[in-house]
C-alpha cells in the first residue's frame, strides 16, 4: 500500500512538471527595458572595446529573439555607430542587418545576476547567446569578430 501510494505521487509529480503550463517569465515590456536600461548603460563593458567588434555592432538594424515556451519574443533595434540601441520595437524588423538569439532563462539569469557584464559576457562564450550576420558582408564581419574574441580570450585580453 506505501509502495502505491508513492508510486502515485512520483507519477502525479512527473506529470504535472512536465505537463503543467510553463508560465511565462519575461515580458515583451521588460525585454525593452532590459535593452534600454541595463544593455546600453552597460554596453562598454560588454562590448570590449576593439574596434572592430564595435564596428561589427555599431550601426546596426538588429533582429532580437528570444525565444520562450508559447510563442518568440522579437523585437526590432537600431544602433548607433557605438553600438548603442538608439530605437527598439516590437517585430521583426524589414531589413535586418544583424540577428541577436537567446532564450527567455538566459535573459532572465542575466537580469538576475549579480555581476549583468560577467553573466552576458559567459553567456556569449557558451552559446547561450548567438550573434549572426545577415547577408555575405555582415557574415563574414561577424565571424571576424568572434575569431578576434576567440583569441583576445585565449590570451587573456579579455
């Protein structure tokens, strides 16, 4: 009768973890204020200052994603020529220059974090944040930039 009884409750505990709703942390609101808020006053610790990476990020139309259980967060941002976001909106943009990927629990382990500069900058090490060109020239200034990164990494520069 224990051995049941335990049984059940494993199951109902499987079941409702894996098909209960996820709830839905991030809000398109506060995307915008992260980007705007915590993003750009940042920006110069994020983005080492080589200037080829801010080349890279600077002037920018960017196509940012998050991606969340229930449907994507996407946005549209414009930078300036330091990479600053001078213009966010919600959607896709028209003519993207630059696609910024991640998912909602980085975002929000970021924006929880003690130290944004240190957990932005190992989430883009890892993967968890993913930067692509769009079209041949963007694509090839991006993969510039993170062979650049890979060595002022690997040396310590950053």
């Amino acid at each position: 009768m224990v051995r049941i009884v335990k049984t059940s409750l494993l199951i109902i505990l499987l079941v409702s973890t894996f098909c209960a709703p996820v709830a839905s942390a991030i809000t398109e609101a506060e995307a915008e204020h992260f980007f705007l808020k915590i993003y750009n006053p940042l920006l110069d610790e994020i983005v080492q200052d080589i200037p080829i990476v801010k080349s890279v990020f600077g002037g920018q139309v960017i196509h940012i994603i998050i991606e969340k259980p229930g449907g994507n967060i996407e946005m549209s941002a414009v930078t300036n020529s330091d990479g600053y976001i001078t213009e966010l909106a919600s959607g896709e943009p028209e003519d993207p220059t630059l696609r910024l990927i991640s998912t909602e629990a980085v975002v929000e382990r970021v924006r929880a974090s003690d130290d944004l500069v240190a957990e932005t900058n190992e989430a883009l090490k890892n993967g968890e944040i993913t930067y692509e060109g769009v079209g041949i020239k963007q694509e090839i200034g991006v993969t510039i930039v993170k062979v650049v990164y890979f060595f002022a990494d690997l040396f310590g520069v950053i």
